[in-house]
C-alpha cells in the first residue's frame, strides 16, 4: 500500500473524530436546554377529536383573561367546626392576596363545607408563571397559614402543575446521570476494559446531544412538541440504542482482531456484518415509533417523531463516531484485555452459551415447549392490567402536597370540587340545560357561570351565543363512579332540543382519553406488526421464521403485561394503569425486542449459508449470547432509570420495559426461538433458498468454541 493510501486511511477516520467532537461542543448544551420548549399542560395533550376536547377550545371564549386556579382549603384542628370568625379571618386572608404578583381577577370568599368542619376558597393565578409559580404558591400558603385554629391546604389545577413541574426538575442532569452511571457500570463488568466503556458512552452521548439539538430546533418551530414524558423517553431511548448497536459492532470487530487482521480491514469486515443488522433493527424501532402517529392521543404522536430521531441519531453515532475511534485505537481500545482471549467484550460466558446451544441441540423441543408454557402461563394474567388511568392520588409516587391537598377537599366537600366538569350550550337554553344537568344522577349541582366566576352570582356570562356550565359530581373526579356520570351527564343535555351541548372538564377528558386509548390500540398495534415482519422478511429472505418472531415477541409482551398486573396491584400498589402504558409498553417491547432477535437470527442465517440450519442456529446461539444479554442487560438498566422520576407513569414503562426486554434476552431469544428454528430445521427458511439447500457439512461438537 502506498505512503498517500495510509495517510488516506488514518485520515478519515480522524476527520470524521474531530466533526463529531465539534457537533459535541456546538450541540451538547442542547440536551440540557430541550426543557425550555418543553410543556406540561396535560390540556395540550388530550385527544384531538375527543368531544372533551372541544370543549377546551369552546372555553376560550369565556376566558377574558386565561388563569390558572389555585384552591385553598382550610380544616378546623381538632376536630371543631367553623365559627363565624375563623371564616371572617379565612375571607381576609384571601382578600389579602387579591391583585398581588402572579395573581389574576377577584378572589372568591371563603365557602363553608356542609359539615362544617372545612373552608375553601378559589384564587386565580396567571398561568404564564413557569418557574415564579412555586413561589407565587408559597406566598399564598403564608396567607392562608395565618387563619388561626386550621390546617390550610392548596389543590387546583396550580397546585398540580407545581408538582409537575417538581418532578420533572433537573430531568436532564438526574435522569441522564444515573442512566449513565449504571450503563458505564455494566459495560465495565462486560468488557472488563478500561477505555472501550469510555468510548461507547462518548458515543452515546454525542448521539443524544445531536437529536436533542434537533428536536429543540423542531419543538421551537412547532413542528413537534415535547413534555417531560417524551424528554425522559428520549434520553433513555437513545442513550440504550446507541449502546445495543456500539456492543454489536464492538463485538463483532473484536472477532475480527482476533483472526490478527489489520485494524483498518477488521473494521470494514466488522462494519459490512453488522450494518445490516443495526439498521434493520433500528427500522423496527423508529418506524415502530412512527406508527404513533395514527394515534389520536397528542402525546403520543409527539413521542413518535421524536424518538424516531433519537433512534436514527444513535445509528448515526454508531457507524460513524464509534468506527472512527476504534480504528484509530486498535487493540488498545479493549485493553487490559486483548482481542483474541477469551475474557472481556460480552462475549466472555462464550462457554455458558456453548452449554445453552447444547441443551437446544439435544432437545430442542423440551426446551421450546417448556418456555412456551411459562410464557403462557404469565400472559393469562394479562387480562389483569386494567388501563383505566391512574387515580389523582397516585399519579405522583411519593407524597405530592397537591395530592394531600386534594385529599382533604374531598373529604369535607362533594368529591368532584375543584374539577367540575364542564358543559358548553346554546345560551338560549341555558334554563333547559342546567336543569337536565342538575337532575342526573351522580351530579350534587350545576350552575352556569357568571362574569363575576361564580356559579350562581348574576346572569349567564354569554360568549358567542354559548353558556358555560358547571357541573359539581357527587364522586371524585378521577373514579369510575364519576366516569359513569359523565356519560349520563352527556346523554342528558345531548337529549335537551337545539342546545348544542358538549360536556368536558377533568373526568370527561381521563374518559374520552381512556377510550380513545383504546382505540389507538386496535390500529396501532396491527400496523407496527405488519411494519417489523416486512423489514423481517426482507432481512431474512424467509417468511416463516419473521412469522416465528414476530408471534414470540407478541407472547413475550403478552407474558410482561400479566407479571405487571400482579406487581402494580401487589407490590407497588398502584389501583390503575395510565392509558398509554399499554401502546407504549407494546411499541417499545415488540420494536426492542425484534432487535435481540435481528442479531441473533442475522448471525444464524449467516453461519447457515456456510455450514446448514443446524450449525448455524448453534454457531449463532453462541457467538451472539454474551453480547446480546449484555445488550438486554443495559437496556433494561436505561429504562430502568425511569423510575427516578416520581411519576406513576413512568414507574410503570419503566418496570413494563425493563422486565419485557430482560425476558426477552434470557428466555426468548436465548431458549424460545433457537429451539423452534433448531426443531423445524432448514424448512424454517420457507421459501428462501436456505429451506431448499442441503447442509453442506457434518453438524459441529456441540459445547466446543464453535465460533
């Protein structure tokens, strides 16, 4: 080779270093900014069509000025009940806080409950506060701290949205550092390098700091919108990708060095075997992604896009970034260890997955049938996991004020105050229509609104020829009970002649989004199957094994949503599931999870071509194993990070996805589907040429190295 071709040679890959560490600088600070175009109204993320949702729109109207209510609630110590003084001196507390910063209109007075033992009052704040919330809050809670003999409270919509935005507080630095840390932790035990962890974290990194980049630059243009959902689901999506694709490519370019190839040839043979199946793998995903476009959920078509781009974004990395750096660092990339020995790049229980191959050699359909039954035997208590949304007083996992504050509403006034729900009319039957609405049952009253913003106080404010009406529910706005009104409520003023109504507020929208959720299902889940068994069948030439995989990875989500049945209800106590859990636990589950069986079935489809079926599942089992689990193990770390975020939400894609990817790695891929390719033999192929070809030799010593 001459002098120029070896400079040419270096040169690449070094220049590709140096543009990936210039993006690094000029993109990495984007990943701590995505917050800034990031919103947590739940209100921007109802379903599109739902009637609940018009009746957001239908609002505006009403709203001279837009607010955002803060209801304080006071209880008598000790037991006692109100006196005329304690509800002078909660009036004046409120009256106090009338026209100071980060309010907005008149405050309402302070309200006795029927029982007498609670006061309550309503302040409007300005829902533009962001970060001067807490603190407009905190000024409140002084003033209502000062009614002598009570316990002062705050619930509302306010009170919720700080807690939100408690929550997701240092979203960026908490979640990505420990996301990091316990990735860098298992990939040291892996590799059992010092520098190999280092550059794939790197990757990683820069991965997420472009497609963080970009989703700000398409979230500020509105093109994509971004709450604390998504910005947690981005970091860990592609902080996993990138690390499941850099220990393929890594392993694979470490079988290289070992045959004593030059670095620069091990790279390019490391890269035509393994590109294939990162992208394909990565096509499941972000496609997988993409199909959450269908749904009428906003924060699902929102997360859709953007972990599409997180996933092309840690592609992108991985053939680029991490080839550069491992060309460039050689075998001192995996140093202490050296390519060739038999310790160190995930590969390293190489004897254990001899054993496994053996056992499925020797009896592949014991072992086929007998993961097949436990599989089946989890997925029974799928029917368990009720998606019906989670109760107002679990949606935070620890003790949320707003939560208690909500508590403490409920219990001395009827359970649907503070979010009534909300019915918009003709303002010509106003009369007609707050009578029906008064008269359904589980309703304890209805009054339009007024232009003073209380129910009862003056005439209908008219908006646009419409009324607004609220309805006060006998149940707690998040039960099933006040559910069940809510589809009375609409039968009720739907029947009411020429009066246009439509019912929204909290429990219509946990209502419509329930449903709509269920009907994002039965569309979305048939169009990402048909999507993955496609790229399949394209990457496998076969028909019936993308068939086999497509059916195992569907049992092994069916099998994760019963274990998550039993341990929502029984171990972390949780009385609901969020709607979405579902969808998502099923995009991400399937998506991830054909990923493990792309490498896996590549590599079998590859050592067959050369030796038959019977080797190649075997040489495929045992060549892939360590660095496939080591795989699943990080995944499942990274979402596993989730759950440091307190939100019931995310706890349970959390848990969804860490037990579903870790069951996929050690059971289906690794027992479930080697058994069934070894038990059907070359006819797993049909109709690929692989089905028709003989094997071309004898069958390997099982339980050998046969790599």
């Amino acid at each position: 080779m001459s002098p120029s071709s070896r400079l040419a040679r270096r040169l690449v890959p070094l220049l590709l270093l140096v543009a990936w560490l210039g993006c690094g600088a000029v993109l990495g600070p984007y990943a701590g900014k995505l917050g800034e175009v990031a919103t947590n109204d739940q209100a921007a993320f109802l379903p599109r069509s739902a009637e609940s949702t018009r009746v957001v729109d239908a609002q505006e109207a009403f709203r001279r000025d837009e607010t955002l209510p803060a209801i304080v609630v006071w209880t008598v110590e000790d037991g006692g009940t109100v006196d005329p003084a304690t509800q002078r001196s909660a009036t004046e507390a409120l009256a106090s806080v009338e026209g100071a910063p980060g309010t907005a209109g008149p405050v309402s007075p302070a309200l006795p409950a029927e029982d007498g033992r609670a006061l309550q009052g309503v302040v409007q704040l300005r829902p533009d506060l962001g970060e001067e919330l807490p603190g407009v809050l905190a000024a409140l809670r002084e003033a209502a701290d000062r009614v002598p003999g009570t316990a002062a409270h705050i619930a509302g919509p306010a009170a919720t949205q700080a807690d939100l935005s408690d929550a997701f507080a240092g979203i960026d630095g908490l979640l990505l550092g420990v996301a990091l840390a316990t990735v860098l932790l298992i990939l040291l035990l892996v590799y059992r390098s010092l520098l190999l962890p280092l550059v794939v974290i790197a990757g990683a990194v820069l991965a997420l700091g472009l497609a963080c980049a970009v989703v700000y630059a398409l979230a500020d243009r509105d093109v994509v919108r971004v709450d604390g959902q998504v910005q947690g689901i981005l970091s860990i999506l592609v902080i996993g990708a990138a690390t499941d694709y850099a220990l393929l490519l890594t392993a694979r370019y470490r079988e290289e060095l070992a045959g004593n190839r030059d670095r620069f040839a091990a790279m390019r043979a490391a890269l035509r075997r393994s590109t294939g199946p990162v992208v394909a793998s990565a096509a499941t995903v972000a496609l997988g992604l993409l199909a959450l476009l269908f749904s009428d959920l906003t924060n699902n078509r929102a997360l859709g896009p953007v972990g599409a781009i997180g996933i092309v974004c840690a592609v992108f990395s991985t053939l680029t970034f991490l080839p550069a750096v491992l060309v460039l660092l050689g075998r001192a990339a995996y140093w202490p260890a050296r390519p060739g020995q038999p310790a160190g790049d995930g590969t390293s229980g190489r004897g254990i997955w001899s054993r496994v191959a053996a056992l499925v050699d020797r009896a592949p359909r014991k072992v086929w049938a007998a993961t097949l039954a436990g599989l089946l035997a989890c997925a029974a208590f799928a029917p368990g996991l009720v998606a019906k949304g989670v109760p107002l007083d679990e949606i935070f996992v620890n003790d949320a004020p707003s939560v208690t504050a909500q508590a403490v509403l409920g219990e001395h006034f009827p359970g649907g105050s503070g979010n009534p729900a909300v019915v918009v009319a003709d303002a010509g039957r106003v009369g007609e229509v707050t009578a029906a609405a008064a008269a359904t049952d589980g309703v304890d009253s209805a009054a339009p609104a007024t232009a003073s913003e209380r129910p009862g106080a003056g005439e209908p404010l008219v908006a646009g020829g419409k009324v607004r009406i609220d309805v006060t529910l006998e149940d707690a706005a998040d039960s099933d009970a006040a559910k069940d009104t809510v589809v009375r409520l609409r039968e009720a003023v739907h029947a009411v002649p020429g009066a246009d109504a439509l019912v929204g507020g909290y429990t219509a929208q946990q209502y419509d989004t329930q449903r709509t959720a269920e009907r994002d299902r039965l569309l979305i889940v048939p169009v990402v199957l048909v999507v993955i068994l496609l790229i399949l069948v394209a990457l496998l030439r076969s028909v019936l094994v993308p068939v086999l995989l497509v059916a195992t990875v569907a049992l092994n989500f069916l099998a994760t949503l019963g274990v998550s049945a039993l341990v929502f209800q029984d171990v972390f106590g949780f009385s609901g599931t969020d709607a979405s859990v579902p969808l998502y636990g099923f995009v991400f589950l399937v998506a991830l999870g054909v990923d493990y069986n792309i490498f896996l079935m590549s590599r079998v489809r590859e050592e067959s071509l050369l030796h038959g079926t019977r080797a190649g599942v075997l040489r495929g089992l045992t060549a892939t194993g360590g660095v496939i689990t080591s795989a699943g193990v990080v995944l499942a770390a990274t979402f596993a990070a989730l759950a440091v975020i307190p939100l019931a939400f995310l706890v349970q894609i959390a848990f969804i996805v860490a037990f579903g990817v870790l069951l996929d790695t050690l059971v289906v891929r690794s027992l479930l589907v080697p058994a069934l390719v070894r038990d059907i033999g070359r006819a797993a192929w049909w109709p690929g040429r692989l089905s028709r070809e003989p094997v071309r030799e004898a069958p390997p010593r099982v339980g050998a190295d046969i790599t």
